[in-house]
C-alpha cells in the first residue's frame, strides 16, 4: 500500500493542477469593486488579483509544513529522551502493572519511531523551503500590482523572511553539522512552528488583506472560493506527495550511511 502514496497523490495534483489553471484562468472572474458613485475604486486588480491563488495556497502550506516539522520535532527528541525502564542490578524487577503505567501505549509509539520523527521533520522542511520562497517572491510580485511596491519592511513581512531563513539555515545544518545535527535542527525547526503562529496572527495589522473569519479567503466570491480551495486541494496533495518520497531518500541515505559506517567498522569497507 505505501508504495502506492506517492502516485496517487502525485496524480491527484496533477490532475487537480490542471483543473485549477482552468478554473483560474477561465472561469473565476476578474477581482474589481467599485465607488458609491460606480466608479473602480483603487482596490481593483483585475487580471493581477490571479496571483492571489498560488500565493495564498503556498503561504498555507509552508505554514503547515512548518508546523509539522516542529511538532515531529518534539516527538522525535521525546523518542530520545524518555528512558526505558531499568533495573538495578540485583533488585527486584518493578510489577508489570508499574511499568504499563510509567510506559503508556503513545510514550512506546514515540520511542518506537524516533527516526521516523526526524525524517519526516527534515522532509517537511525541505518542501516549506521550496513552498516559502514561492510564497514570497508571488507575495511581492502582488504587493508591486496592488501597492506599487515590491516589499516595504512591514513586521509581518519581515518575520517570514526570517522564518525562511531559518528553514534554510536548517537545510544547512542538516548537511554539514555532522553527527549532531539532527537534535540542533530539531531545535530550529520547534522555533520555527513557534513563529508560525506570529506570522497569522500579524496577517492583517498592516497593508496585508486580513485572515479569519473576516478575512480575503472567507470573504470570497461564489466564482472564487471553490477555485481557491481546488487550488489548495491540488497543492497539498502535491506537498504529500513530496514529503513522502523525501521521506523515504532521507531514509533511504540513512541506512545507505548505517551500512557504510557498519563496513568501515569491520574492516571491509576503507
């Protein structure tokens, strides 16, 4: 079944890709409004405004990809830092009964998996990245078609950049840190979905369209709403597709590296 996961999200956002393009270009109407007298008012973007679906659709995933890469984070160095039970030697074992209530179902799971916790925080990362960068470089590009300025130092603004910064600053790490690597990154990653959470809650306290129940995505038109949310649809199976088979390399190297060190150990490998 696992083998499958990749295909089939890969051809849902394919098809959910084409779909969207369609819709965005053919069918959600053109963002205008007007005065109380019936002329366009400043805040009509026309054409422009279609930039709004793959910026808004990349700013949420990173979010979330972020977000998972902190929360996997934290479950893989609990994996490392709960200690099984031990006994002293020459005492008495502990009751099965203490045990089972010291050492929980979810506490064996997280232990269990602890590398998987990584890969998948490293995976997530890797996409938010890619995410990221598109979601400020589209930012921008709309920012100089709604303001006429390509980038203006808001708080907001530059606390993502930051935030990508450090994603990248993980990438990094990840590579040429060496053995510890993967607890520092660990670190950065929880400090990252931390941010996260300055990064909504400023959406909207500047010249950024607000976010919420009274926000641009809640306030869309009938013609826009559905093809906003195919298009977030058709980019998160997308963002699956790539965090699991960057999963599976990192895994993948990861044995690749146990193997190679395991040979140098025993003599067979130089």
């Amino acid at each position: 079944m696992k083998k499958f996961i990749i295909p089939v999200f890969a051809v849902l956002a394919a098809a959910g890709f084409a779909a969207s393009l369609y819709s965005i270009f053919f069918q959600a109407p053109l963002q205008f409004g007007l005065n109380e007298d019936g002329k366009l008012n400043g805040s009509s973007l026309f054409f422009n405004q279609k930039i709004f679906y793959f910026h808004t659709a990349h700013a949420m995933l990173m979010i979330i990809a972020v977000v998972s890469a902190g929360v996997a984070s934290i479950l893989f160095l609990l994996s490392r830092t709960v200690p099984d039970a031990q006994v002293a030697p020459g005492a008495e074992p502990l009751p099965p009964a203490i045990v089972r209530r010291s050492r929980g179902a979810i506490v064996r799971f997280v232990q269990a998996q602890g590398s998987m916790w990584d890969d998948i925080a490293s995976a997530s990362v890797d996409v938010a990245v890619a995410f990221g960068a598109i979601a400020l470089l589209s930012g921008s590009i709309w920012a100089k078609a709604a303001w006429d300025v390509w980038w203006n130092g808001e708080p907001r603004l530059t606390i993502t950049l930051l935030l990508w910064l450090v994603l990248v600053g993980y990438v990094v790490v990840r590579r040429f840190a060496g053995p510890s690597a993967d607890r520092i990154t660990a670190g950065m990653a929880i400090f990252g979905g931390v941010s996260c959470w300055f990064v909504y809650t400023m959406v909207g306290k500047d010249s950024h369209p607000a976010a919420g129940a009274n926000g641009v995505v809640a306030t869309l038109g009938p013609g826009m709403k559905g093809t906003f949310w195919l298009t977030v649809a058709s980019f998160a199976c997308w963002y699956i597709a790539l965090v699991v088979s960057r999963v599976q390399s990192t895994r993948a190297e990861r044995e690749l590296r146990e193997l190679r060190e395991r040979g140098l150990d025993l003599g067979v490998l130089q």
